[in-house]
C-alpha cells in the first residue's frame, strides 16, 4: 500500500469570509470554508517552489480533504469599503469609495486536513511529497509562513493558526445541506486554469464537511 502524506492544522479568528457567489451585492459566507479556501490556507503555510539544488516548485501540492467545524456557526452584519475600478466614474475621479454590506461569520475556529499529492512525475529520486509535508510541519510549527494566512477575505486574519488544541473539539449538533457549495475556483489542484466547479448538496454531518475529489 503506498504511503499516505497527510497533512493538518487548525485555525481560529474572530471573523471569516467564504463567500456564497449565488448571494449577489450583498455577499453571504457559507458556514465553512470551500476547498478553495482551504487550499489557500493550506498554500499560504507552505508551498514548493525553485531553489538552487533543485526545481521543486510544481511537483506537489496539498489537496483539502475536509474540515471540522470547531465553534458554533454565528453570523454578523459587516460593511467594508470598495475602491476597486467597478466603482461609478464620478467616485473614480473624486477617489471616493462606496460601502458593500456583507454577512459574515463571528469566532470562527476550524480544523483542516489535507493530503500531499505529485503534482508531476520528477526525474529525480526526491520525494517531494514527503519533502512537502515535512516542510508544512516545520513552518506550521515555527509560524513561519509562505505568506500570511487569511479566513477568506484577507483582511480577516487569524487570531490563532498552528497544531491542534487539546481543548478544541468538533461541534457534532452541527447538520446542514447546502444546496449548492462552490468546491474549487481552479481546474486543477497546481496552475490550473480559473474553471469554477460546485458541489451539489454539499453534507456538513456532524460539524464535518468532506470536500470532493
């Protein structure tokens, strides 16, 4: 039986964004992160990239496989602002911004686990799976990051982002059915194309949500 890389991690703030696309202007979060989002979270722990012994950007990448909700689901009224070009042109020209409401989760703490895949076939004897997982330990464990870790929006950073808490646990009068739940923004799990793919009747039995394939 080939070995199995696997990695994990927990995460906690006090707000989160994952946002539903079906809910319009006025963006709605689903109660837990998409794989997408994981993935990004996963990402912005450690990733493989080139250095001068040898190219391993590309060669694995850390599939999500699912996530525990930890903490009750609790939503909250949040405005931010918008600068962005989409804005009208006389609010372009006197550099004003406009307000977007939005409906966001509250004290949010999640477990994630994930799975180290090749991504591509290496010529050489390296393991980069174990390479991979190895390094996603170690940054996790120093908090030294690829780069810094976000609940979806980036300006809802963790309050909390490390190894599992012994107090921690998995909130099982959790049952929900989304009806449709984004899964991946991207067609592939490493330089994908942007190809947005949906899980029907995404499951959260028991404060645990299983990502598809």
């Amino acid at each position: 039986m080939e070995k199995s890389y696997e990695v994990s991690f927990e995460i906690a703030g006090s707000a989160a964004m994952f946002t539903r696309p079906d809910s319009g202007a006025a963006q709605v979060s689903y109660p837990a992160p998409t794989f997408s989002a994981a993935k990004g979270m996963f990402d912005s722990i450690a990733l493989l990239r080139g250095d001068k012994k040898s190219d391993f950007k590309g060669k694995a990448a850390i599939r999500p496989t699912k996530v525990e909700i930890c903490a009750p689901i609790k939503y909250h009224k949040y405005t931010t602002n918008y600068g962005g070009p989409l804005r009208h042109s006389n609010q372009r020209t006197k550099g004003n911004s406009y307000q977007i409401p939005a409906t966001v989760l509250i004290d949010v703490c999640y477990r994630i686990y994930g799975i180290v895949e090749e991504v591509s076939i290496s010529r050489d004897r390296t393991n980069h799976r174990h390479y991979l997982q190895d390094l996603f330990h170690r940054r996790l464990k120093q908090g030294r990051f690829y780069y810094t870790p976000c609940l979806g929006w980036k300006e809802f950073v963790p309050s909390y982002i490390g190894e599992f808490r012994e107090y921690t646990k998995k909130q099982e009068d959790i049952n929900i059915v989304i009806p449709s739940m984004l899964h991946s923004v991207f067609n592939k799990i490493s330089d994908g194309q942007v190809a947005p793919s949906f899980t029907v009747d995404a499951v959260i039995k028991e404060g645990e949500l299983i990502y598809a394939k």
